[in-house]
C-alpha cells in the first residue's frame, strides 16, 4: 500500500503535472481492485463451489 501512495506522490513532486499523475494514481486503483477486491472474492467463491 506504501507504493501506491508513493508513486502518485512522487510522481506529483517531480513533475507537478496532473495529466501524469492522474493516469499514474488511476492505475494504482485498478491495481489494488484487482487485487485487494475481484481476486480475493473469485478465490473465496471458487473455494466455496467444491
């Protein structure tokens, strides 16, 4: 969690360009619903079917 903090941070400190920053802070989201929401759900059905 500290590296999706970290690189939309960073990103803004460096280069104070929010049309860099945005995309940067919109892939760290997708990243984490990826993976702290839609893989943990699919993992917990699959194990409850069997």
């Amino acid at each position: 969690m500290l590296t999706g903090i970290a690189l939309p941070t960073a990103s803004w400190f460096l280069l104070q360009l929010w049309w860099i920053t945005a995309p940067v802070a919109a892939a760290v989201l997708v990243w984490w619903w990826l993976f702290l929401v839609l893989v943990p759900r699919a993992y917990l059905e699959q194990q409850g079917s069997q």
